[in-house]
C-alpha cells in the first residue's frame, strides 16, 4: 500500500535535512581550519590554539549577527512600522495568523515599493519581524496575501533566521581563512623547517581556493531548504497551498526589481527579488538563493488534498 506523505511529513523532512547539513557544515568548516594550519606548520598545542581561535571566533560574530542583523537589514530597506492604526488590514491578518500559529506579534514593516515581495527576520519568535512591499499589499489577494504571511511567520516560528545566521558566519570565517592563508603565503608565512611538506602546501592552496566555494554552495543549499520547510509550515497555518502557489506565481512573474534588494539581502526574501535569477538550470542552480518558483509549486500541489 503506497505511502500517503502530509505536509507534517514535509516539515519533519526538511527540518532533518536542514540539520544534517548544519552538522556537516560545522565539520567542514574546523576542517578547514584544521587543514590550512597544518599546512603551515601549526601542529600539537598551537593546533588546538588556532582550533581555539576559530570558534571563539566563529561565537562573537554569530553574538553580534544574531543582536543586530534585522536593525541593519530594516535600516538599509528603508522599511517603515505598521501600526494596528496606519494598515488595519495588514496588521489583523498577521494578527490572526499568529494566533493560529501560537506565536507573539511580530513588528510588521512596510517597503515603499512597487515590486510584490516580503520577508521575515528577528533573532527569535519575542523579536520577531515580517516586512511586506506596497506592491504584495496591492497585487494580491486576501487569502494569497494570509499565504505569504503564514510563509514568513513560519520562517520565525522555525528559527530559520538562527540557522542562517549560523551559517552565515560559517561562510564568511572560511572565506577570511581563505584569504589569512593566502596572505599568509604570499609574504613568507611559516617557516618550512616546521615540518610542512610540499604535499600539504599545495593541499592547503586547493583547500584556500574550492572551500569558498564550497560553503557558498553548502549555505545556499540551506536557504532553499528553509523555504520549502516555510512553504510547508504556512500551509498547516492556512490550510490552502493553492493560495500560496498562486502568490508564488505572481511575485515571481512580476517584472518590477525590487530596488532596495541586494545579494547581502536577497536570500530573506519570499522570491527572490533580483530579476533574471530564476531562470536557473544545471549547474547554476547551486548558487541560486532560492528554489526553483516551478518545484516549489509542484511541491505546493503535492500537499493539496493531503492536509
């Protein structure tokens, strides 16, 4: 008898990936570490010194992300408050949807801007914050609208902005790692006597060279799993996927770039606000921020008539 999966299972599903290969990440990156120091003759106690240094590291830039990323990412936005006064509408859908979700009032932004888009940030459920452009507000429908909501507010209810802040860093240590050890080279680095072979040398190079890409790849692979995870825990808020693939639909088949986006910013976003991106295939697909529009729709019809 075949297997009937629910969008429970969708959630469940990706969660796991999702960790698994937060996991792995973690691995590669004291990997790296662990094998650009011995490259350059580190080894026994100042081993673990620079293994030390990297997660300490590693610690304060997640510390200071994780505090102050919404505040930078609102601020370069140009988002403004909402207030049960200014957008009554707005504000008693999002209202609504939190109680369903049994979750705090986020504080609701808006984008002056044309191009239908929105996207969730906050460090946690308490500080959570959802951002709608006027162009979403003006172009959708009601229940389309509730469907972008129940999307961005299961990204908070989640903790996708945690994950993706973890990883976030993980890319970045690795690409100064890259950068030190380069550096490093390039003005004498170590002296050889340490017990660095020729061998190790041209492995740390390869390793300065692919682990960049790499983890740009590991962390955008991350980010198109939050966003069938969100797809699938906004469909158990509202119940109707065909909402949330009609928004899909017309949010990414509208032509207006979204002025204030950016690639620091785009990967928050519900579609990916920079225009030309989608039309992905093969190989580039690996640096797309986002899903394919078309797979997860396919997966949205999947869930309908099994919730």
């Amino acid at each position: 008898m075949a297997t009937i999966n629910t969008a429970w299972d969708h959630v469940s599903s990706n969660i796991f990936k999702t960790y698994i290969i937060m996991f792995f990440f973690s691995l590669f990156t004291f990997g790296v570490i662990y094998l650009l120091a011995l490259s350059l003759g580190y080894g026994g106690d100042s081993m673990l010194g620079i293994l030390g240094l990297g997660f300490i590291f590693i610690g304060v830039s997640n510390f200071i992300s994780w505090f102050f990323s919404d505040k930078i990412v609102l601020s370069v936005s140009g988002a403004k408050p909402v207030s049960l006064e200014s957008n009554r509408d707005l504000y008693r859908t999002v209202e609504n949807l939190c109680i369903a979700a049994g979750l705090p009032l986020p504080k609701i932004y808006i984008i002056d801007d044309s191009a239908p888009n929105a996207f969730a940030t906050g460090r946690d459920p308490k500080h959570g914050v959802v951002c709608f452009t006027t162009g979403i507000l003006d172009k959708l429908t009601k229940q389309e609208l509730e469907g972008v909501t129940a999307h961005e507010l299961s990204h908070i209810g989640n903790r996708d902005t945690l994950v993706m802040s973890v990883v976030s860093v993980l890319v970045g240590t690795i690409a100064l790692l890259a950068d030190w050890y380069m550096r490093s080279l390039w003005f004498g680095g170590r002296d050889n006597d340490r017990g660095n072979s020729g061998v190790l040398m041209v492995f740390g190079i390869i390793a300065a060279i692919l682990a960049p890409i790499i983890a740009t790849i590991i962390q955008l692979a991350v980010s198109r799993k939050r966003e069938y995870l969100a797809d699938a825990s906004g469909v158990l808020l509202t119940r109707h996927p065909d909402a949330l693939a009609a928004a899909l639909r017309k949010i990414s088949g509208d032509k207006e770039p979204l002025e204030v986006a950016n690639r620091g910013t785009a990967h928050l976003y519900i579609v990916n606000p920079l225009k030309g991106s989608q039309a992905l295939d093969g190989f580039a697909k690996l640096f797309s921020t986002h899903p394919p529009i078309a797979e997860r729709i396919k997966a949205l019809n999947e869930m309908a008539g099994k919730i």
